[in-house]
C-alpha cells in the first residue's frame, strides 16, 4: 500500500521491490508461493485499523499468511539454532501467521513463528491457514477456555474463522452450534456443527434460550452480542468476540458474571504446530473460496470486502 485509501488507490502491485535481506539475529527470508488475503487487510489500507496496526512508513506490504520456503537465514547462528530448536532448514516448506509482508514474492521472518507446512496441503491451501485458524484456535480456548464436553456457540459458522472454528471445536469434542445462512448450512453441518440457525430468519439468542453454553464465539460482530449472549450463556460462561463491540447496557452479563473479551489473534507458534496437526490427522480442512494470482490482489481484496465469501481468498505468486 503507498497511502490510507480506497482500495482502487491506495493499494498497487509493485514486482520490481528490491528482494528483502534476512538481516537480524533470528530471521529467515522466505520465497513466498501462496497467501491469502483477510479483512483486516482492507481495513489497513483504507485506514480502519490505525489504532491496532499503526504503518511506521509507506510503501507498507500487507499480508499476513504465507506459505513459502526458506531460501537463507541471516546468520550461521540462526541457521543452527533453527535446526536444532524448531528443525527447519534451508529448502523447508513452511506456513506462518505475520502482522506484515505476506502479499509479496519474498518475506524476511522471525525463524520463530515458521512451522513445517503440513504434508497434505498444497501451498496454496496451507496459505490460506494461519491467521483464521490462530484466531479461532485462541478465542475458542486460550481466551474461551472450552473444553470436551462444553457447549459453544459460533456467531458466523461460515465466516473463515467461524469454519475453523466449527472444526477445531468438534476435534476438542464440545457441542457446536452456529450461525449462517441457509445456503451455507450444509457446509458447516458436513463440517461437524450440530446445531445450525439461519441468521436471516433467526434470532440465536431466543432459539438458543436458557440453554446453558459455555462458551459464545463471535466471528461477525453481531449487533449487541455480548448483551444478547446473557440469555444463552450459563453464570460464568465465557464470551469472546474478535471484532463487535460491547454494547450500552451490559447489566445482564455482567449479573450473570459473563465477561466480555476482544481478541486480537497472537502469532503462537505453538499454536501452529496443533493446528498443523490438525490438518495432517483429517480433522481440520481448508475452505477455499476463490484462488488469484498476486497480480490481481485488487480484485481478491474487493472480493473479500463483500463479506459474503465462504472460506479463504487464496493468492498465489508462483
Ligand atoms: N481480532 C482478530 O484477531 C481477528 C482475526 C481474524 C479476523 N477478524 C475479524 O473477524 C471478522 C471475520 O473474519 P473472517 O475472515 O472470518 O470473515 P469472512 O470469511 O470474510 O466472513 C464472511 C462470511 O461471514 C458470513 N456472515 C456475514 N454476516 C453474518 C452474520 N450476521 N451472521 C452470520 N454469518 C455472517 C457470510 O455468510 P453470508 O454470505 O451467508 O452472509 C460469509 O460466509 C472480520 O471482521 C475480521 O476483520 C479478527
């Protein structure tokens, strides 16, 4: 991006970068063959989001999947350090979760947020992973606490968290319920979801009522969604939303000692690693909406922008 704005300005494919140099103690430069592109992209570039990602300077490079291989490291040390913490060497095929750089040909990593990719994936499907399987995995049981057993609600079962979500708690063997619409309730129901409500006709917290869950999830920002959650929350359950807000009267949540939390998703490569593991044992599959090459970003960022894709935009550079 060379400014904040719309996307037809602000944003320009620019393949003539200089190749970035894996300078620091501790980075690797990794060739880039897939990425993918989220929401909180657009709303950089158009300015959404300078509170949580302040831009040091411009020319800024989005992204913040990837899925590439390692070319170098910056140093000896590094290099062996890699190999003998985390086993990657140069040549390795690997995926991370980043805050920039992702929508490029080449990125300058921390050696310590790559993680192999996993053996079953293409490039461009592993680099679709990262950043919505982190979010869900932590909202749902770093900041959601969920456990086998537990009953959760997804708010946006579609939504490319909310599938990752769904996924990631039947494999922890909770209870899932979601939200989406009725042309999406096949997918999230082969997907494992036991109870699917159709948010256009639907009001989750009335059909959900004094049904005691432990955990709401909420992927969308649905409108007062901390408040309404009071109704379908046991005392004590747990409410995290990564993008709403909390709302004007919070008294019955809060009576009922529901809390409201925002998260913002953390790179963990540990995290990564499960979710790795996830994808290699069958219970955790990419959605892929669409796919497009890096040099129609513009048209994969409007893409996403509608809000209504099901699964991952997908870009790939070589
Ligand atoms: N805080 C963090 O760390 C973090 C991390 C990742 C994402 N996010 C944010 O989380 C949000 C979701 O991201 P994403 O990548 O998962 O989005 P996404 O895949 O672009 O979401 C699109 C999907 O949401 C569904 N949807 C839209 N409105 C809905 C509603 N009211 N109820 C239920 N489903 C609805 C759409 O289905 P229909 O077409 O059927 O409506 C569509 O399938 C974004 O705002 C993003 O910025 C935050």
């Amino acid at each position: 991006m060379t400014k904040y704005g719309p996307i037809k300005e602000a944003l320009k494919v620019d393949q003539s970068f200089a190749k970035p140099v894996a300078r620091q103690p501790g980075e690797a430069l990794i060739r880039i063959h897939s990425s993918s592109v989220n929401p909180v992209d657009w709303k950089i570039l158009e300015g959404h989001a300078k509170d949580l990602f302040p831009i040091e300077k411009f020319p800024h490079v989005l992204g913040m999947d990837l899925c590439g291989t390692i070319e170098s490291f910056s140093d000896s040390d590094t290099a062996s350090n890699a190999k003998a913490e985390f086993d990657l060497k140069v040549g390795d095929s690997v995926f991370a979760m980043l805050r920039k750089g992702g929508l490029a040909d080449y990125c300058v990593v921390d050696v310590k947020h790559l993680v192999k990719m996993p053996h079953n994936l293409s490039y461009m499907e592993a680099g679709t992973m990262p950043l919505v399987c982190v979010t869900s995995y932590q909202a749902l049981f770093q900041v959601g606490k969920l456990t086998k057993g537990q009953k959760v609600l997804i708010l946006g079962g579609s939504a490319a968290t909310g599938l990752a979500g769904v996924q990631l708690a039947k494999r922890a063997g909770a209870q899932v319920a979601v939200t989406c619409s009725a042309r999406n309730a096949a997918l999230v129901k082969s997907l494992g979801a036991d109870t699917i409500i159709d948010y256009r006709s639907n009001d989750w917290a009335e059909s959900l009522k004094g049904q005691d869950y432990d955990l709401v999830f909420d992927a969308v920002g649905d409108e007062n969604a901390y408040i309404r959650s009071a109704q379908v929350l046991k005392r004590g359950g747990h409410f995290v939303t990564i993008i709403g807000s909390k709302g004007d009267d919070t008294s019955a949540p809060e009576s009922k000692g529901i809390e409201f939390n925002w998260w913002l998703a953390q790179p963990n490569r540990t995290h990564l690693e499960d979710i790795k593991k996830a994808v290699e044992e069958g219970t955790l599959k990419p959605k892929i909406h669409a796919v497009y090459p890096l040099t129609d970003l513009h048209r994969a960022m409007e893409e996403n922008k509608t809000g209504h894709a099901v699964g991952k935009i997908a870009i790939t550079m070589v």
